[in-house]
C-alpha cells in the first residue's frame, strides 16, 4: 500500500516547490485585489491549480471545467476541475468548458478556499453529492479505485490532532453519499481512501499535501488505461518508505458504510 519511494532529498525539495508555487500566486492576487472581490479570488485559485495540471497530464487526458452527463440524461453540478479522456466523444467543447459523458471522466477536483471548520468539509462533501452522486456512484461500482475524486481546501483552520474533532471527521467521511478518495486540508493534513481495504487514513504531511494530491491525480489515469509502469510517467513521491509514518489516524467502513475506527 505504500507509495513509491526515492531516496534522493532532491526530490522531496522539488515537490515542496508546488506548494510554493500554488502559495505564490494564491497570495499575489490576493494582495493584488485586496477585498474587493473575493469570489474571483476563489476562481484564481482553481485556474492556478487547472494550469499546474495542464503542465503534467499525459495525452490523451484533458483538464476542464464543466459538466457530467449521465446517459440517463442526469446532468452533475459544475465542476471545477474535469480530467477527461481526449479520444472520448463530448457533449461540448468550448476553451476550458466542457460537457462530457460519464465515460469520459477520469477525475474531478473541488477547490475551496479555507476550511474554517469541521462542517465546511461536510458541506463541500454534500453540495457536490446532492447533484453527483449517482453518477459517481454507477462508474464508481467496477472501477472506485480508478476514478479519482478530489477536495483541495488551500488553507485550513482545523486541528485533525485533536481528539473531539477526529471522531466528527470519521463520522462524516462514514456517511457520505460520494467517497471523495483524496482530500487537502492546506498545507498540513491528506486524507485518501483505499478501496482495497475499504477504509480511509488521514496523514499529516506539512509542505507535501500538494504533492501527494497530485501525484496520486496523475497516476490515476494511467491506472485506468492499464498502465504498469505509471510510475515512471510522471514523477515518483517523494518520501522513502512513503507517507506511513506520517498517519494520523484511520476510519474503517464496514460493508454497510457502518463506521469501525482505529
């Protein structure tokens, strides 16, 4: 289960540049515009992370915003980051807006400013799955290790160390209706799903979440396109022996979504 390792320091400085350079630019437009405009503050911040994206997706995946249509005509919500396969027929191409087929869709990411506290998570979990869900849900049932679904909260206001707030972060992760399978709390803490083992761990990994996030983004879709050396095909994570001896705590699900912790 662990991620891959590479023993060279080099490469743990050179993952800890993208969250310098996602900091950078977050916090030069935002000296640039002050208060005055807040939500376009909030839509920067997914442009900085679409464009970091774009630099690394393997052809033919292709990064977007926009919408998923199920074949039964349920459209989701807009999203804010799509990662899609390229050779599959859209619905619509437009610059950055798409709408694609269930199919298609290889990844998705919710960006968030600031998690203040413990119901932002929840609130982001259940916006999303009100309108997501079911879709998700039907590719998620032959390949739920393969379709990455993605939280990035920038910044974060949460002590996951704190005993009160680990039980109500396991009870939300027990009883939501979509398995977000990696989530950024900032700079401190990722939390990611193992379907193998029906169970989530949530990590404490200053100045790598980022990296981590991404890193597993990009293997995802080489995973789905049967791929046995994707490791190779982008850049392998930067810790040797991985992010275990970094676990905070976990959160088993029982097959009935029951909740067991550890």
């Amino acid at each position: 289960m662990a991620d891959s390792d590479n023993s060279n320091s080099d490469v743990i400085f050179f993952h800890e540049s993208f969250a310098v350079e996602l900091e950078a630019a977050k916090d030069r437009v935002r000296i640039l515009i002050v208060t005055s405009h807040w939500g376009e503050d909030g839509k920067y911040k997914e442009i900085i992370l679409m464009n970091i994206i774009k630099k690394y997706i393997q052809y033919p995946y292709k990064v977007a915003t926009g919408f998923v249509k199920a074949r039964d005509g349920m459209l989701s919500k807009q999203i804010n980051i799509l990662i899609y396969n390229g050779k599959s027929p859209a619905y619509f191409i437009e610059g950055d807006f798409v709408i694609i087929s269930e199919r298609a869709l290889s990844a998705f990411v919710e960006v968030k400013t600031k998690a203040h506290r413990v119901n932002d998570i929840k609130e982001a979990i259940d916006h999303i799955s009100t309108a997501f869900y079911i879709n998700i849900n039907r590719i998620n049932e032959k390949t739920y290790d393969r379709i990455f679904t993605g939280l990035l909260y920038y910044e974060n206001e949460i002590n996951l160390e704190n005993s009160n707030v680990q039980q109500r972060i396991k009870a939300i992760l027990s009883d939501s209706e979509i398995v977000f399978n990696h989530i950024v709390l900032g700079q401190q803490y990722f939390i990611k799903y193992w379907p193998d083992e029906t169970k989530y761990s949530v990590y404490k990994l200053d100045k790598l979440t980022y990296t981590y996030f991404l890193s597993n983004m990009f293997e995802s879709p080489s995973k789905q396109s049967g791929d046995q050396n994707y490791e190779q095909n982008w850049f392998r994570y930067p810790e040797t022996g991985g992010k275990e001896g970094r676990l905070l705590f976990e959160v088993s699900l029982s097959q009935d979504q029951g909740l067991s912790t550890r």
